[in-house]
C-alpha cells in the first residue's frame, strides 16, 4: 500500500499509459494510490473521467471500499481510506448472538418456520390414515 509514480520516470510512464488506454477506447481509469498533483494533471489531459482511490481530490470521481467505509476491519484503516462509521463491532456482535442461538437450539423457532398439516405430511410420505 505504497504511492506509485512519484518519481519522473514513473509519473511519465503512468501519463502515457493512461493516454493509451483512452486512445484504446477505455471509458474510464482508475488512478490508485498515485501523488494527488499527478493524479489531478492526468485527469486535465484525458476526456474520459479518472475515479480517484487515494489519488486526491483532482479525480472526477471518487471510489472506497466498503470494509474501510464502514469500519468493518479492526485496527487503523490505511492512509487513503476514511471511516463513516463504526459497524464491524455491531456486525460481530449480532453474527455471535446468531452463532449461540444456533447452537443452544433457540433459533429458530416455530415463528420462524412454515407448518402444513399433519395428514398432508403424511400423504406426501406415503402414510395414509386409513392404512
């Protein structure tokens, strides 16, 4: 999880690699984790859009994962992501209260299952009453 292209070299390779996808028919590019300035300079010389993934504001778009989002990992999220939120631990918690259910058999219940009758069971296996 490293910049790219923050040398001479590597911003003129990615330039011209973008230049090419554009002229291949690309109807868009994603720039990830690339110097915002770079990032910004590119999207000014291509007419498709550029969708930034910590490329910095100049994009025309932008894109985060979900998991960084919505804080589904533990620990710090990486430099080019940001938390709204804080759902991993509400996530874990209700997965937990749904694994001990299953396993002590509270769940699920006759509330959570479909009932047909009992002489229609038993015509569909084969028992009849008058047998």
């Amino acid at each position: 999880m490293r910049a790219q292209a923050k040398d001479e070299h590597g911003a003129r390779a990615l330039l011209e690699d973008a230049l090419a996808l554009q002229e291949a028919g690309a109807f868009s590019i994603v720039l990830e984790l690339v110097p915002a300035t770079l990032a910004e300079a590119v999207t000014e010389r291509l007419s498709i859009p550029t969708i930034g993934i910590g490329a910095g504001a100049g994009c025309d778009g932008q894109v985060q994962v979900w998991h960084d989002v919505l804080g589904l990992m533990e620990g710090k999220p990486h430099r080019h992501a940001k938390r709204f939120g804080e759902t991993g631990a509400f996530i874990e918690n209700a997965l937990r209260s749904y694994v001990q259910e299953v396993e002590e058999g509270t769940f699920p219940t006759d509330a959570n299952s479909s009932a047909m009758p009992e002489a229609t069971l038993k015509a569909a296996l084969g028992h009849r009453d008058d047998a």
